[in-house]
C-alpha cells in the first residue's frame, strides 16, 4: 500500500516521490529483492528476555511458524545503538506484568534478507556519523546537528522512509495480522502497517517531532505534552506552512515508556536513595556507554573528576560499557591509575543480576558496591543493554546523554547531547524535576558532579520529584502503549494530564 504520496492529508510533491522511488531502486540492486521469499519465524526462549519478562525472540526457522502462545504481544525493534532495545525492554516488561507474552522481533537481526542488509547499511552510516560529530565540532554544527533537529523533521523525509519500509515486511509473513504490535522504531511500525498488521502502536522516542517517526496507519504514542501538540499539529515538518493535522484517533499522550520493576518500586527505591543521602554513604553514580560509541574523552574527563571522590569514599562508580570490551582498554590509557581502583565485571551474566541485588539490598550495610569503580560489559547484547537498567535502581545519580535515558525514574546529570535531536529529553527531564538541564560544557558537567557530592539536598530534590510524578501518572506509558496495542478500554494505571 503507497504510504508516500500523501500523508495525514499533505500531498508530496512529485521530485520527493521520484527521489523516494529511486532510493528504493538503489537498495533492492544492492541488496537484492526478496520478496517474493517465504520466510519463516520461531518463538525462542533467550538468556536473559525470558527470565526478566517471560519473553521469546523470534529467529528465522526453516519450518512455517505455528501457534503463538496465548496472549502474545509483538514487540517490533531494531538494533541502532542501546536506546530502542531499552525502550523495548520497558515494552516486555509492562506486558509481562499485564499478562501477556512479548514476543521480541528485531528487524536487525536477519541477516539473509534485504531488510536488515538495509538497516545494517544505514545504522553503520548514523554511528560513523555520530562519533565524527564528537571529534569535529565543525561537522557537528554545519551537518549532525541540522540534520537531526531539521533534516529528519521534515514531512517528506517520511516518505522516503516509507518506500524504503516496504522492503522490510517479508520476514512477517508467518505472524497472524490480529498480533498486537508495538513498535519501537518507526521502521518495524511502517513495516508492520505495510504487511497489514490491524493494531500497531508506534512508540516514539525523543521529545522532538521529527517527521522521520510517523507511520499513518499506527497509533503514534509520545512520552510528552509538548511533542503531542507538535506531531498533531505537524508543526514545523514543512517550514513554517500550515500543514493538514494528525487525527486526534491518531495520536496519544501516555507517558514515559518504563519498566514495570521501575515504576513498582519507585517509592522504595527513592527511599534507599535518599536513606544514603542522609546517611552520609557513598553516592553511587552510574555511566553507561551506548552503541554508538561516541564521547569516550568526554567520559574519562569525567571518570578523572570522580576519582578524587571515589578514593576518599565519598562517591562510587558503575560504568557499564555495553558488550564494548575495548572501550575498558581506552579509558586504561586515558585515565592512569583507573585499574588500581577498579574491579571488572565481564560476562559474567549472574554475578552482573547478583551484584545489582546486592547493591539494592543492601539494608544499611556497605558493601563492595559502595566503593570504587565496577566496569560491567557482556558480549551478549541484551545483557549488556539491560545491565543499565539493572544499576539503575540502585544508583544514587545516573550520567548521561539526553536520549533515551531522560525519561528513566532515576536522578540524572544530563551531559551533552550527541544528535540535536536529544536536546528537548533534558528540557523534559529539567521540567519534570528528575534530571538537570543539559550540560553546556564539559566544565559545566564536571561542576555538577562536585556539587551533587558536596550538595547532595540537590539529589534529594529529584527524588521527591520522582515520587510525585510517579503520582501524576507521568512513567506510565508503556503499561498505556500495551493497552491501547490489545485494545483494553479501562487502564488500572493512571494516564499523565488526566
């Protein structure tokens, strides 16, 4: 179905539509044309999805696909960075804790068909991308940055995208239509739509309106007031003319996408926060590294001004590294002296679940997680995405990136955005109260962190922020995508705004 020459009511011009054919031409010579291949899917138990959620991963099999267990949910992602694993992750998390059975499909991890040649194509481009953005300044300014607030915001950015998902429905050809779907990234939701799926949810991610994340025929859900009113007034997709709006059975305002396990303890966990806080224990921060791979000086610059605090216990450090064992290897070299202080934790999968436990029931005890630096890094990719959200509830202050990561239930010092596109998270975070406004210089971050070891009243603010929005409904939303992608009319959970 042609999903390109008009959206939401905005015809696009004839040049758009001729550009958008031929990048599709361009793909199909380079990656071949599938599909016409009859693909087939089976419903996996993995490592580290099925004890957390009950979740099964979909791989390709040489046999159709047959019944898929009761009360299935369709989780649709992709692999581009951590960032929408992680909001997939907080998808399975509120259906298993609704009853249902997510079912994880990564339209990244096929790599016979020409959809995941593709995606694989264009993610490895947005890494290179990112990380030159971080070393050139000059490409940051002149390029990086318009193109993610401006380039991916226009309307007919969408329908390139939207040509280039038709090639990504045939490994769901095995799926019944009637599976609730909720996407994560756009393309697993145009895919879906394409392939005629009749419930699919569009989660999107950010809190800048972007073109780039519509999907006309899904429900678009966004985590904030602001990005609701300027995705159904299409605000700014085509310049400054007034465009034809989303229709108000389009589009929905539910809230920050959350773990269940997160969103049922914040009370208890901000508790154990502030219980350190006037307890004079060690602050414990966390710093994860994501998939893209970009900022590693502006880490260590920031690992160097802990370690004067870590030494004198009066702050501790887990820095998840991702499954990138050689980033451990950089900052060695950037930060002498860091492996005196340190203890590694690699792939090893239990002790990582034992070591958050520990740290989160620690019952007024101090134990090794209240001292040092503990590097945590796993070849396997959903350990070492979901290790982030394991430390999360015990840490006392989470360093990071506006990306997905603004919107977690967890006081946070916002440090430089990589796309300008991350910038509006930290304005969401600074607004709600649990997080700062974001960073303007490495000297600005590195301030922060001083002042919340020797001011900590500034964490304390954040948690009792956390608390109250936890009471206005505001992390709700993933519980929310899960009702609206199985249709339930009731919600046991409170809607943000209402």
């Amino acid at each position: 179905m042609d999903k390109s020459s008009v959206i939401f009511g905005n015809v696009i011009d004839r040049k758009t539509l001729k550009k958008a054919a031929a990048q599709q031409k361009k793909f199909l010579k380079k990656f071949g044309d599938d599909r016409n291949t009859p693909y087939h899917l089976a419903a996996v138990d993995n490592d580290v999805l099925t004890p957390a959620f009950g979740a099964k991963v979909l791989v390709l099999s040489k046999e159709p696909m047959g019944a898929l267990p009761e009360k299935s949910i369709i989780i649709g992602n992709i692999r581009m960075g951590f960032g929408h694993y992680r909001i997939s992750m907080a998808m399975a998390s509120a259906a298993h804790a609704l009853g249902y059975t997510p079912l994880w499909l990564d339209l990244n991890s096929f790599p016979e068909t020409t959809g995941t040649k593709i995606i694989a194509y264009q993610n490895k481009l947005y890494s290179m991308a990112s990380r030159l953005s971080q070393k050139s300044k000059l490409f940051n300014k002149l390029v990086w940055d318009p193109l993610n607030t401006e380039g991916f915001k226009k309307l007919t950015y969408n329908a390139g995208d939207q040509k280039t998902a038709e090639l990504m429905t045939p490994v769901l050809h095995d799926l019944p239509r009637e599976t609730p779907y909720i996407a994560t990234h756009v393309w697993p939701s145009q895919a879906a739509v394409h392939a005629g799926f009749k419930s699919v949810v569009n989660a999107i991610p950010d809190n800048w309106a972007m073109g780039l994340h519509l999907s006309e025929g899904a429900l678009h859900l966004v985590q904030t007031p602001s990005s609701y009113l300027s995705y159904r007034t299409l605000k700014g997709f085509d310049g400054e003319k007034i465009l034809s709006p989303m229709g108000e059975k389009d589009i929905c305002y539910a809230g920050h996408y959350m773990d269940d396990e997160m969103v049922s303890n914040i009370e208890s966990d901000c508790k154990k926060r502030l219980d350190r806080i006037s307890g004079r224990k060690p602050l414990r921060f966390l710093l994860t590294i994501g998939g893209a791979g970009a900022q590693g000086d502006y880490f260590a610059s920031l690992i160097r001004t802990l370690i004067p605090y870590i030494k004198s216990k009066k702050a501790a450090l887990y820095l998840n590294i991702g499954d990138y064992e050689n980033v451990w290897n950089m900052f060695k070299s950037k930060i002498p002296g860091i492996e005196d202080i340190s203890l590694t934790h690699f792939h090893d999968w239990n002790y990582t679940r034992n070591f958050a436990e520990n740290a989160l029931n620690d019952n007024g005890c101090v134990g090794e997680e209240s001292f040092g630096i503990h590097v945590f890094c796993h070849k396997d990719i959903f350990a070492a995405v979901y290790a982030t959200n394991l430390l999360i509830r015990s840490c006392d202050c989470l360093i990071t990136k506006p990306s997905e990561l603004a919107f977690y239930p967890v006081p946070k010092l916002m440090i430089q955005h990589v796309g300008g596109h991350e910038c509006w998270g930290a304005i969401r975070a600074a607004e709600v109260g649990d997080g700062t406004p974001e960073c303007p210089s490495l000297e600005y971050a590195e301030n922060m962190l001083c002042q919340f070891i020797e001011y900590p009243d500034l964490l304390e603010m954040m948690n009792h922020a956390i608390i109250a929005n936890k009471k206005a409904g505001i992390y709700n939303g993933a519980y929310h995508a899960v009702e609206k992608a199985v249709g339930e009319e009731n919600s046991r959970y409170e809607w943000p705004g209402r």
